[in-house]
C-alpha cells in the first residue's frame, strides 16, 4: 500500500521538476564539469588539447527522483599533423522521463596564430543529427492523456558553429551548437515540441598563487529565446598539477563541489556533486557527475598537464 504522505511528496516533487523546466527553459543537456568537456558546447575547442583527447562523463540528476535526468557523454579529438586543423566527434544520450534524446556529431576547426605569445583563434563547425524516441509507458503525468500519445522515433539535422581564443593562461568561446530546428521532448507541456536555438559562451584564466598552486575560474552562460541566462561559475584550485579541487553555482538552481586528480599523465578523474538550492532540494539527494579523460602522448612531444 502507498502511503498518503509518499503519493504528496511525490506529487510535490513533481510540480518542481515541472516548474523549473517551464521557468529556464533550457533544453540541451547540462554538465557540472563543462570546463573539462567543452567540444561539447563548442567545435571550435576541437584538437586544443595538442593531442588525441577521450573524455567520458556520466551525470544523475536529482537522485531519488523517478525520471529524473541522466545524462552520459563521449568526447574525441585531436590536432591533425600540421596543427591548425582539429577533428573531433561527440556523442551524448540525455533520458528524461519517457523520452531519451541522443546527438551524434562531427566537429571540424581551423586554429589561426594571432602573435608570438602564443594567442591563437580556432573557428570551429559542427554538424550531426539528433534522435528523439518516446515510450509513453514510462512515468507518471499530470495529464492522463499523455500515456496515450503515439511512441515517436524522429531524427534531425544539426548544424553548429564557434569560435575559441586561447593562450596558455585564458580562453573564450562562443558557440551555437544548432541552427536547424529539432523537435525535443518537453517536461512541462508532457509533450513533443521544437527545440529552440541555443548560445553558449565560455571563458576560464589560470593564476599561479604559489610554485605548486594555481587557480582557474571559469564560466558558461547558456541562452535561448524566451528564457533568462543561465550562469555557471566555478573556481578550482590545481595542486602540482595533479590535484584540482573547488566549487561551483549555477544560477538559482545549485551549488557543486568539485574533485580530480591526474592518476597519471595520460589518464585524469574528475567527480562533482551537485547540490539544489530550490525547493526541489527536499525531494532528490543531490546530483553526481563523473568524468574520465584518456590522452596519448604524441611522438616527439611531451604530454604536459593542462587546466583546460
């Protein structure tokens, strides 16, 4: 038998979830570790790492929640053999509810030297599709109708495009990961409707407070017609270049603490834990987010430690 108080607290939390897809509106998926996975918002970071790059990371959302996000991505690219030109290719499933979103997408960019203090400018293009399947089986919802909608298979087109300017110390970007119009499942309407064009800036710098310890701020902005920004800002400490920890907010939403260490140095592991400052918060135990990254020591090169 369920418990009256337990059919409530589920019905609460429910109404929260809801609510905060109507409010931010925000449709692509999102990353606590967004300073370690940046091809993901932005070709234009295709093959800055100077090396074949793997980053894998896993993301639960609202834990305890039944359908709430979860989220795993798959990251690959590396410079070609003169340097200017990078390929990459991405891969992310997003399940939400009933649905489960996934986008498959080839990243191209062309790095330009600016100066001899090594600032450097990539223009980056993407373009892939995207698969939306629907099982109206699963969860519950506020309109019983919606159980009877018709089970969707759809695939789409992406085209995207960004810019990124770096030096050793500091980077910016600014990325649309889409221009075409997809179709996306919508938590508050419970039901299929067109994804709307999405901007992404970033930036980051590392300050050396000590021989051994550094610090790097960071930030993504996420935007979309018809809904506010979307802020997040983190700060990370990097010991001898092997230990990083910090924290991070994201606008009205959460505050996250944040781990890695470089096992070795081809191979970093990096863990957030994320932790709702809404009224969702007395409903899920929090959000987990794990990262791996795996890179390959190029011939003739040394494979040194980056922040970003």
């Amino acid at each position: 038998m369920i418990h009256k108080s337990s059919t409530i607290k589920g019905l609460i939390a429910l109404v929260f979830i809801l609510f905060s897809a109507n409010s931010f509106a925000q449709q692509d998926p999102q990353y606590t570790h967004y300073m370690y996975n940046t091809l993901s918002v932005n070709p234009g970071y295709a093959g800055q790492r100077e090396t074949l790059s793997v980053v894998g990371l896993h993301r639960s959302q609202w834990v305890g929640i039944d359908g709430a996000p979860q989220t795993q991505s798959l990251g690959i690219h590396s410079p070609l053999r003169n340097e200017r030109i990078g390929l990459g290719l991405n891969i992310v499933s997003d399940a939400l509810g009933p649905a489960r979103e996934s986008f498959v997408d080839a990243n191209f960019s062309y790095t330009i030297p600016l100066n001899a203090n090594d600032l450097k400018l990539s223009f980056g293009a993407k373009a892939g599709f995207h698969m939306l399947d629907t099982d109206w089986s699963k969860g519950r919802f506020q309109d019983p109708d919606a159980v009877f909608n018709q089970n969707l298979n759809l695939i789409s087109p992406m085209v995207g495009a960004g810019f990124y300017m770096h030096t050793r110390k500091w980077y910016l970007g600014f990325a649309i990961p889409n221009f075409l119009e997809t179709e996306h499942y919508d938590d508050f309407q419970e039901s299929v409707a067109t994804e709307r064009m999405h901007f992404y800036a970033i930036g980051g710098y590392v300050f050396n407070l000590s021989e051994t310890l550094e610090l790097k701020p960071a930030f993504l902005i996420k935007g979309v017609s018809g809904a506010p920004l979307i802020a997040d800002i983190s700060a990370n400490f990097w010991y001898k270049k092997n230990l990083t920890a910090g924290i991070a907010w994201r606008w009205d939403d959460s505050v996250s603490a944040l781990l890695g260490f470089q096992a070795t140095p081809g191979m970093f592991i990096g863990y957030g834990y994320d932790l709702t400052t809404t009224g969702l918060n007395n409903y899920n135990s929090g959000t987990h987010e794990i990262t791996l990254r795996f890179e390959v020591k190029r011939l003739g090169r040394i494979l040194s430690p980056r922040f970003f």
